[in-house]
C-alpha cells in the first residue's frame, strides 16, 4: 500500500507542481503584455503630438478669424451712433436747397460729401432702396403698409422713410419702408 499511497502523494505533487508552472506562465504572459515595447511607447507619444499639433493649429484658425472679425466691426458702436447725425445733415441739405444761398448750399455739400467719405473709407455703406422692388424681411423693416396704389405694387416697396446702412457686410441699420397692401 505504501507504493500506492506514494504514487497518490507522487501524483498530487505533480499536479501541484504543473498548476505553479501554468501559473508562473500566465503571470509572465501578463507581465509582457503590461509593458508596452518601445516602438508602441513612441508611436503612442507621436499620436499625442500630433493631436496637440492640430489642436494648436485648430486655435491659431479661430482667434485669427475672431481678430478679423474684431477689427470688421470695432467701429460698429462708432459707426451706429453716427448715423442719426448722417440723417439730420441730409435733412438739414434739403431744407437748405429750398433756400436761396447758394454758397451756404455748396459748403455744406462739400461737408456732407466729406463726410460720407470718409464713413465709406471705414466700410460704411448704404443699403439701396428703390420704390417699386420686392419686400425682402430679411434686408427691409416694414414700418407700415398702405393701400397699394396700383395693383403691381402689392408687396412693393413703396416708400423709405429712413436709410440703411451695412458695415461691412453686416447690416448695422435695417432699411425702413413702407410696402404696399
């Protein structure tokens, strides 16, 4: 019995001793692939550079375009305050014109047209509006509508009580018309 009992005993050694080997094996297999190789390792740091490289990239883009932007409108609030004062000056023209002086006319002409100028030099410019043509929502602002007095006039144009003004290509003041009903 004792050969039996040593073979049992023989038996449960080997076992025991395979399931270490399996063991110490899996471990090793874990330990390599836990530690990534060198060339993993560099490609890894070239995948972040690159993000971070047109990340950067992708920054540079949008504060130059903001700056572009800054700088089209920074005199937006200049611009928007100086616009009544152009529409009282051409009010004061025709008021003027009415009167006899020519010379009074012609200096204040010369300003007016001075004037103007130098808000177009800036990237002011006037929005055209023509009594007759379509009613656009997104370029007019209806103030109003009247009986249209012919019938190809319905959703026209009819008058322009005030002028509009682009900066740009930025609408800063919004026509406003009459349209026909």
């Amino acid at each position: 019995m004792s050969n039996k009992e040593d073979l049992k005993e023989e038996k449960l050694k080997n076992e025991e001793i395979e399931s270490q080997v399996e063991e110490n094996q899996e471990i090793k297999e874990d330990n390599k692939k836990e530690e990534p190789t060198a060339e993993e390792l560099i490609q890894a740091e070239k995948d972040k550079f690159l993000r971070l490289f047109a990340e950067f990239e992708n920054y540079k883009k949008r504060t130059t375009k903001e700056r572009i932007e800054l700088f089209k409108t920074a005199s937006q609030e200049l611009m928007t305050a100086l616009l009544p004062i152009m529409d009282d000056f051409d009010r004061g023209l025709s008021e003027i014109k009415k009167a006899k002086d020519k010379e009074l006319l012609k200096g204040m002409q010369l300003i007016n047209d001075k004037f103007k100028n130098t808000l177009t030099q800036k990237g002011l410019s006037e929005i055209e509006v023509k009594a007759g043509e379509d009613f656009d929502a997104e370029i007019h602002e209806a103030i109003t509508q009247i009986p249209a007095p012919s019938e190809d006039l319905k959703g026209k144009v009819i008058d322009c009580l005030e002028k509009g003004y682009k900066l740009g290509d930025k609408i800063i003041r919004y026509p406003k018309v009459v349209i026909g009903q």
